[in-house]
C-alpha cells in the first residue's frame, strides 16, 4: 500500500554536527505521502490485509480531534475501499477542524464522545455498544498500535540503514519504536523522544516490547525531557527550531512529533551525547497534515512540503 522502496535518506550537513564529529542524516517517511503520516503507513499496513482477509468491510478507530491516527485511517480505508468509523474525542465543533474535515472528505465517518464516556473506550460494554450501533466492524486501537502494525513497523529500518549507529524516532504509543527495536541490529542504539510528559513511558514500552515478545539485538533509549510542556504542547523554543530547521534543510517538522525529536538530537549533539564517529539516523515519521490544524489553532505557520 503506497510504501515506496527504498525511502530516501537524506544528509544533513551542519556545522555544529560537524564540529562534533558525527553524522547525521534523516529516512524521510514524511515524503510517502504529503499529508499522511509516514509510519501510519507502517502501522496499518498488515492491519488492512487482516481486515481484508477475515472478510471485514468497516474499520473502526478512535482519537483526538487533530489525530494523525484518525487522518490515516480514514486515507488507508479509503484506498482500500473499506468503510470507516472515527470515535473522536471531544466536542461535535471540532468537526470543521482541517484533520476531521479531511477524514469526512475520505468517506470516515465521525462520532463524537465526551471525554469521561472516551476513557472507557476499552471496556466490553463501550465496545458492544458500539456494535450494536455500528455492526460489524475490524477495530484498530487508539494510535494505531497492536501486533499487526509492529509487523509492519518492524519493515522500517531496510537493509540500507545498517551503516548507522544510531536511530532516532518520535514515541506517542510506541508501536514504531516497538517495531524499530524489532529490527535493530547489534551494533546500533534506537533513542526514542517521548512527546508525552511523564516517566510512565519508560515503563509503558517495556510493557509494549515484553508483551509482543521484542528482544531487541542492539541498545535501547528513551528520552521524555523533550516534550515541551505536554502532548500537543508546544514553547516557543521549538518553534524557532522548526522554523531554523526549515531555512537551513527545507525540510518541514510537525510541532507535535517530529519538532520535539529532532530538537532533542540536536540538543544532544550539543551536549555531546553521541561518540565522535556516530552516524545518527533521524526517523521522520511525517505528521505534517496537522501543521494546518496547529496553525488554525494557535495562528502559528509552520513550513509544509
Ligand atoms: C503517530 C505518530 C507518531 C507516534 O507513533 P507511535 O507508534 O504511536 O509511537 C510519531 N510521529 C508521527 C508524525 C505520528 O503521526
């Protein structure tokens, strides 16, 4: 499904990179799609074929009102001529915002739940009213993440990132960082940057890698200084650097994922984290579609494709 082989890696070339000795250099997952998360390709990949192959004709998900999760799910159904529901989070205004009107455009179907009735997404009840409600239908999990989409996480890292030693990449539930550990190999350390605040990350992937069985053959990472206030936060410090990275690479980053992660490789650089002689590989999973939604919300523009 739309997953070009190979996507590019791109040099970065700095001088504050440079004076450090490392490399750095970015798998542009972004360009898969201009406004469909990159890794949300990945994560649906296997979970389409599933639906598909046990005859479902509905996909159901849930997320917040600027989710990449629900823009995704709404194109990949779409694309793959299934029905879809979006169980959305919070009030029926949101339903004009540039992420929800998009996934209607798709043909998603939205339904709106307060925030108390959301929280028990996961319960047997919620579940089989939904059901009875909407019928027959193949149910992908807040964000996306389950054993389907790791599988397809897992195909990330191609035989052409073997050269690095390091691999970096946002976490929101973890499934891209569940499935990049799966694939890592000896020599290299996967550093995950939280966009949630909080030290429950650390002990959330844990539970995520032991429960899909992930051993991964090199080190492991996770960083949550970096998340700027919150999920879906945002300082003015990394604006200027989503702005900064823009004039100097021409590549845009999202406010929510890709800015706080790449802020935070380049604050590490700086703080000489990384050996001299370390390649490091920036995972950019894309995001984009939610820089028009950010701008409608806070009147800041960031750069696009
Ligand atoms: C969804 C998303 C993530 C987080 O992926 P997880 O697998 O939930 O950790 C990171 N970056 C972007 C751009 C996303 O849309």
């Amino acid at each position: 499904m739309l997953i070009p082989e190979p996507v590019s890696i791109q040099s970065l070339f700095s001088s504050e990179v440079a004076e450090k000795s490392v490399e750095v250099a970015i798998l542009r997952l972004d360009e898969i799609h201009p406004l469909v998360s990159g890794n949300k390709f990945f994560k649906l990949k296997y979970n389409l074929q599933a639906a598909q192959k046990q005859g479902k004709r509905t996909l159901l998900t849930f997320g917040g009102a600027f989710s990449n999760h629900i823009y995704a799910t709404a194109f990949a159904a779409n694309l793959a001529e299934l029905q879809s529901i979006g169980i959305i989070r919070g009030e029926e205004t949101n339903r004009a915002n540039p992420t929800l009107a998009q996934a209607q455009k798709m043909g998603m179907q939205l339904h709106f739940v307060d925030r108390e009735t959301y929280r028990k997404k996961n319960s047997s009840d919620f579940l089989e009213n939904l059901s009875a409600q909407f019928g027959d239908f193949y149910l992908i999990p807040e964000g996306g993440t389950n054993a389907m989409a790791i599988l397809g996480t897992k195909e990330i890292l191609a035989s052409s990132s073997a050269e690095f030693t390091h691999i970096c990449v946002p976490i929101g539930t973890g499934g891209t960082f569940a499935g990049l550990a799966a694939s890592l190999q000896r020599h290299q350390r996967l550093i995950g940057f939280s966009s949630l605040k909080g030290e429950f990350i650390h002990d959330e992937v844990e539970a995520l890698l032991s429960r899909h069985q992930i051993y991964p053959e090199g080190s492991l990472e996770i960083r949550n200084e970096y998340h700027f206030g919150g999920y879906g936060k945002h300082k003015p410090a990394e604006i200027e650097f989503i702005k900064w990275f823009y004039a100097k690479f021409k590549i845009p980053l999202d406010p929510v994922y890709t800015g706080k992660m790449v802020y935070g490789v380049w604050d590490l650089i700086a703080k000489d984290h990384f050996p001299p002689g370390s390649k490091i590989l920036l995972v950019h999973t894309g995001g984009l579609q939610g820089n028009a939604g950010f701008k409608a919300k806070t009147g800041i523009d960031l750069p696009t494709l």
